[in-house]
C-alpha cells in the first residue's frame, strides 16, 4: 500500500510513527532496521525495508547505545536532550519520506504535511525532555533514571510492533498511548521550556557571579507586569525565569519570572492571553536538591506540610534574598 502525504486520509496511519519517532527517534530507527532485516511479521511501507542492511542496523545500534550513555550523567542530560529537540523532526520527517515508494510530490501540501510532521515530533521530544524532569519535582518515590527509561522504551517498542503488524489491538495501543501522551503533555511541555533558561544559567555561572537578569533580557510582558505589580521603574526592574510547583492559584506547574521587590518575591506568568501575578511572601528559601543545571528551592506555603517548590537556574542569587530589595542592588 502506498501512502501519500498530499492525501490526508492516507497518511493517517503515519501519525503514530511521527509520534514514536519524535518520542524516541534512535530507538524508532533500530527497530524498523531490525524488523526490516529480520523479515519479522508484516513488511514495513515504502523503502522502509531497505534499512534493514547490517549497516544501518550497526549504525542505528550505536547511536541508540550513545544517546542511552549521554542521557545518564546529569551533566550531559539537559544539553543532549535539547539537542535531541532539534534532530527529532528532522528524523521523522525523513522517516515518513522513505515511508513512501514513489516519493511524494513536494507540491505546497506535500511541504505543509512535512511541516507538520516536524512539529508533532519536536512536540513529542520536549514532552519527553519534560517527563525527565518531572520524577525531580517529587517529594519522595523518585524512580530510578535507567528504570524510567527501560520503562519508556518498552511501551515504545510495543507501539512499534502495533503499528507494523496494523492490526485492530495496534489501535487499541496507539489510543493508550496517545492519550498517555496528551496527559503528561501539559506539565511536562511547561518545564522543557525552562530548559533553555537552566542551559545558559550554567554557562552564565561559570563567567559571572549569581545575578539576576537586566531589565533589558525582560521579555516585554514581564517588564510591564513588574511595573504595575512592584514600586520600581522599568529600567530599575530584575528578574529571573522560573517554575512553580504546587501553588493553587498557578494550576499544578507553570513556568514564568520571578520578580524580587521589597520583602516580596513575585512570580509572573501568561494565562489566557494575560500577564498573572503571584506574591510567594518568601522567608527563608531551603534549597531540597541542586545540579548541575537547576536548583529546586522550597518555598512556604500555606501549608507547612505541603510547600511550593521554584525550579531555577543556579545562576539566580534566590538564597541571598534577605528582604532587601535586590532590584535596587548591583547587578
């Protein structure tokens, strides 16, 4: 069967490969090497069996075993998964062109269909990168990192043989998986996007002492947010990016500024299209872990069994707050 992407309902059944792959692009690639040279089950669309050479199988091997490497120390961790954000679509969308036999006319629906691949994998892959960070945030019961990911490669391999075989359970574990993923989605997509911020925190760090962000790095939101909300002027304004956990009024998890003011620590962020203040009231800030890249702080709730926690970068001088006004200090 031919699939073409100038047609929508034919390529339906490439969703979940775009999916698998943008989730797990090494792991996708070994395996449709390995069923291709195997001859296992039924043969795969397109030009796809011809991956099955002992050569891509040994190539596909090896990059799966380095990503599995590079992903274990903490230090290469965040660095490797951002840029496994930016090979994932450019994977997939090359998976769904050898998928097809002939090759698909690159006419402007051809294009915007490849577009779109490339997005739902880059969505895929910052879930995921999200998803690691989230055993962080728990307070207890952190699973182990090589459990977390044996776990995630085995329900991706069980959505690979679904998919290939094409049969009615393939449906019913595309829809579990599908719907696994628009459930950790939310959170997960919200702390990728802290990401970037942790990366050059740390290489902020290595040339400068803790400091917070000018108000000239201020998106522009932030900048008028924090003059409505703190007594300062524009240029006066500092900041930092981060996350909160557990407040109420933030829904769960929510990445956005910190603004330091007088005896007060606030934490903006967009929701429906508006700028959102919350006042943390901070007293004293007790850093819970820290690694390379982050620091999780705990910050009194109204709770004291159940406090919020800020996930930062370790460039932020949050534990020399004091109640002083650091928009008003050096730097």
């Amino acid at each position: 069967m031919t699939w073409d992407l100038g047609v929508i309902g034919s390529a339906l059944p490439l969703i979940p490969l775009v999916l698998l792959t943008g989730w797990a692009p090494f792991l996708t690639l070994l395996f449709l090497s390995a069923w291709s040279l195997g001859g296992l089950g039924t043969p795969l669309p397109g030009l796809l069996p011809r991956l099955g050479g002992p050569g891509f199988l040994v190539s596909f091997a090896l990059l799966y075993g380095g990503n599995l490497l590079l992903h274990r120390p903490a230090v290469t961790r965040l660095p490797w998964s951002l840029l496994l954000c930016l090979a994932a679509p450019l994977v997939a969308i090359l998976t769904v062109l050898v998928s097809q036999d002939p090759p698909p006319r690159l006419d402007w629906v051809g294009m915007g269909g490849l577009i779109l691949v490339g997005a739902m994998a880059f969505w895929a892959q910052a879930t995921r990168g999200g998803v690691r960070l989230l055993p962080a945030l728990r307070q207890q019961g952190r699973p182990s990192p090589i459990l977390l990911h044996l776990a995630e490669d085995s329900l991706v391999l069980a959505a690979l043989v679904a998919w290939a075989e094409g049969t009615a359970v393939s449906l019913l574990v595309e829809g579990f998986l599908l719907l696994g993923v628009l459930v950790l989605s939310r959170p997960a997509w919200r702390l990728q996007q802290l990401a970037p911020h942790l990366l050059r925190g740390a290489i902020r760090l290595l040339l400068q002492a803790p400091s917070w962000r000018p108000w000239q790095e201020l998106p522009a939101w932030v900048r008028a947010g924090g003059s409505r909300e703190l007594p300062t002027g524009n240029e006066e304004l500092r900041g930092g990016p981060a996350a909160l956990v557990g407040n109420p009024e933030v829904g769960g998890i929510r990445t956005g500024w910190l603004l330091p003011g007088p005896g007060s620590l606030l934490f903006l962020f967009r929701r429906r299209g508006r700028t959102w203040a919350v006042d943390l009231h901070p007293g004293p800030l007790h850093p819970e872990s820290h690694g390379p890249f982050a620091m999780i702080l705990l910050v009194p709730g109204a709770s004291p069994s159940s406090p919020w926690r800020l996930v930062v970068p370790r460039d932020l001088p949050l534990l020399e707050l004091d109640g002083r006004n650091p928009n008003h200090a050096p730097g």
